[in-house]
C-alpha cells in the first residue's frame, strides 16, 4: 500500500526534470560554466590570401561560372550506395569534416564542373598530403576535375583562365579513355 505514493512521486520528479531541460533556454546549454559563451564569429569567412585568389578566380571565371568558396566535401560528393551501412558511414565520415576551397557550378543549373584548391605552405605537412590525398580521391570517384594552385603573391586573371580551361581539357581526354 505504501508503494503507491511512492511510484506517484517518482514519477512526479520525472516529470519535473524532463519539464525543467525542456524549458531551459537553449543558449545557456551551450555555454561553459562560468556563464561564457561558447561561440564565437570567425572575422571573415576566407583568409587574405584566400580572398586575394577569391578575387582573381571572379576575374578569370565569373562570366563562364558560379563560384563558391569553401564548400563541405561531403555537399557535392557522397559515398555510393553500398550493401553495407557502416561502410556508407565509415565513407562519409572520412569526408565531412573536409571543405574545398573553391568549387566552379556552371551558371545554369548550378552543377559541379571544378574544384579549385589553393594550396599554401600548410600543404606541404604530412597530414596535410593525407588530407589532400583522401579530397582529391574523393573528387576523381565523384568525376570532378581538380585544380591545385599554388598559393603566390600575385596571380594573372588569364593564366587562372588557361589553367582551367587546361584541366577541362585534359579531364576529357582522361574521360574519353576510361569509356
């Protein structure tokens, strides 16, 4: 008989807890203690010399193409279907904390033709090359052309141009051979 009262309010605290986290602001569940904010906002989404090149590539391109930049890997390649879930999760898991720097859509429809990287001394890490390697094996599966860049001072709006329309042509040829 005394079991009841007890079973009642057990359950009254649960409900009190459960009403309590769900009425708890939301913000206050991200900040650390000490009543801090968690977060902060980045200057600017591109670095100088990013922007710099950013500026370069809208020169040498933005009448042919859309250009975006710093794109999740895993918003313009996915794993292909496979039999296996963890194995589509293990493939996706390797890609989504990647970015590319700048992705090239033709104008139209938006579709993927390029992805621009710009590689600066940070490129030149080992972990760096493994990062690479995983991003520009994921774009040649996916049939993206890549072009890497190396980060300069100054770059020439046309030979940017040259460069893409070089890449264009030789993924074709690469294209051509494969079928």
């Amino acid at each position: 008989m005394h079991i009841f009262p007890l079973i009642v309010l057990v359950v009254v605290v649960v409900i009190l807890v459960v009403a309590g986290a769900l009425l708890r602001p939301a913000n206050r569940a991200a900040k650390p203690s000490g009543g801090s904010p968690a977060y902060e906002a980045i200057p600017a989404l591109l670095t100088a010399a990013e922007r710099s090149f950013f500026g370069v590539l809208q020169q040498a391109l933005a009448s042919d193409y859309q250009i975006f930049a710093k794109v999740r890997l895993a918003d313009i390649v996915r794993p292909v279907k496979s039999p296996s879930r963890s194995g589509w999760q293990s493939a996706f898991n390797r890609i989504t904390g990647k970015h590319v720097d700048f992705v090239l859509c033709d104008a139209e429809r938006l579709g993927i033709v390029a992805v621009v990287e710009l590689d600066d001394r940070t490129h030149e890490r080992f972990e760096r090359g493994v990062r690479d390697s995983l991003v520009d094996t994921a774009l040649a599966d996916a049939g993206i052309p890549v072009l890497r860049v190396s980060a300069r001072q100054a770059y020439s709006p046309a030979q940017i141009r040259e460069q893409v329309q070089s890449l264009f042509r030789s993924h074709e040829r690469v294209t051509k051979n494969a079928a």
